[in-house]
C-alpha cells in the first residue's frame, strides 16, 4: 500500500506547512518556557480565573518546567496548532484531489486505489512524527539555552509528547476517513471540524462542570491530560497504545472505503 512517486510528491506539498507549524510550536513552547518562574511568584497561569483554568483543564501543578509547559504549553497553545496542521492535511491529500478532480488523473496511472489512499495516510503521519519529534528534540536543546537552571524532567517530558503524539494520530485518523469517505472537502472538513469541537466541548465541561465529569469518557481529549503524565497519575503505555490501535483502525478503514467506494472521476 505504497507508491514511491506519489509519497515524495504530496511529502513535498505539504513540507512547507509542516515547516510553519513546526517552527511556530517550537517558538511557542521556546517563548513559555523562557515565563517559566521556580518560584510561582510570576506564574502566567495561577493568575487566570480558576473557573477559566478549569474550563481548560489548566490545573495549577507541581511548580517545575514539566508542569509549567503541560498547563501553559502542552494543554492548549500545541493542541490548537496541531489539531488544525491534521484536519487541514488529512483533507488536503485525499478528498481535495476528488473535488477538485485530480484524483481522475492519478487513478489513470497504474496505481491502485488502495496505494494511493495507503500512501497519502504515511504522509501523514511521518508529517505528525517529524513535527512531533523537531518539539521534543529542539525543545530539550532550547529548553536549556533559554533556562540554563530550569532542571526539566526528561523523561516526564519524553512522555508527554508520545502520547500528545498518539492522540493527534487518532485525530488525524478520523480526519482520513472523513477525507476517504466523501466527495467534496466542505462535508469532510465539516465532519472533521465538527466532531473535534465535540471532543473539546465535551472536555470542557467535564472539566469545569462537576456533575458533567461523566462527559469525559465521551471525549477523546480526556486521554491527553500532561499535569497527570507530570504527576505520574496516568499509564502512558496503556493510553498510547489504545489511541495508537483506534488511531490505525481509523487509517485502515479510510484506505478500505476509499478503495472501495464510488468516486466521481
């Protein structure tokens, strides 16, 4: 389920907005890591209102750089510009093509439905992996540069990104199958957009209502908490595997309907 061609030419259409986002993730994780105070005394986030911090699920934490990034990094500024790069990636490779009929001269060529669907999901998610990787490597280089005494987790760290990995893997998945399942990028981009601010609308209130706390097992978001990774509360390997299985049954059920489906070429 892969074509060498095709992979190098939708990786090099989309490299320039993976560049731009990795670039400004890093400059954002860079810039509150450099806000980063030991003592609280200055702490961005403890002078939010409480309800808009729980709202966000932006708990005050154990005063060290891990816990400052996973409440005033991790939380919100890296989900909202990485779950956009997925939905707009996932239906740039796969349902454009169908609406704007360039699929009809790809499928003209001795590639089989399957390997194009097949090939346009790994550029995905080498797309993810790369960006995913720059944040943790540059982060752990530019961490240090801009906070010479900050004393960062490493580990705690390395975990926090895995399974901030594994969840935009799951999203990026539904967001393929979306891109496979209809035939113009308004009704995929829809369905993908809509059931992401679902999630996050259910997230929400699971945060800040207490009799709603039940809306968290309907939302995919209550998988991803980085102030429990920091406290040691959450099985990182239990909850990267489950994102990382439904994430590829996604991907696996896109490519299976798109090779499958009517198209109309």
């Amino acid at each position: 389920m892969f074509n060498a061609p095709l992979f190098k030419a939708s990786f090099k259409k989309t490299s320039k907005l993976m560049l731009g986002i990795t670039a400004i993730v890093i400059f954002y994780l860079l810039a509150t890591a450099g806000m980063y105070d030991p003592s609280g005394e200055s702490d961005l986030v403890s002078s939010l209102p409480e309800a808009l911090r729980d709202a966000f699920g932006m708990e005050l934490g154990p005063q060290t750089m891990e816990g400052f990034l996973a409440t005033g990094f991790y939380g919100v500024s890296f989900l909202l510009f990485m779950i956009i790069f997925s939905l707009i990636v996932a239906n740039q490779l796969l349902v454009n093509l169908v609406d704007r009929g360039s699929m009809a001269y790809l499928l003209t060529t001795p590639v089989a439905r399957k390997k194009v669907a097949g090939t346009q999901a790994g550029v995905i998610i080498l797309n993810l992996f790369l960006i995913v990787a720059a944040t943790t490597l540059l982060g752990l280089a530019g961490i240090s540069g801009v906070v010479p005494d900050a004393d960062l987790n490493i580990s705690v760290f390395l975990q926090i990104n895995i399974v901030a990995f594994c969840l935009l893997f799951f999203i990026s998945g539904y967001a393929f199958f979306f891109s496979a399942a209809f035939n113009e990028t308004k009704f995929a981009m829809t369905a993908s957009v809509g059931l992401t601010m679902l999630f996050y609308v259910f997230n929400v209130f699971a945060n800040s209502a207490g009799n709603a706390e039940w809306l968290k097992y309907l939302t995919v978001f209550s998988t991803f908490q980085p102030l429990e990774i920091v406290k040691g509360n959450t099985n990182v390997f239990l909850v990267s595997f489950s994102l990382g299985v439904a994430g590829l049954m996604l991907f696996l059920a896109g490519i299976r309907r798109f090779s499958r489906r009517d198209l109309p070429l």
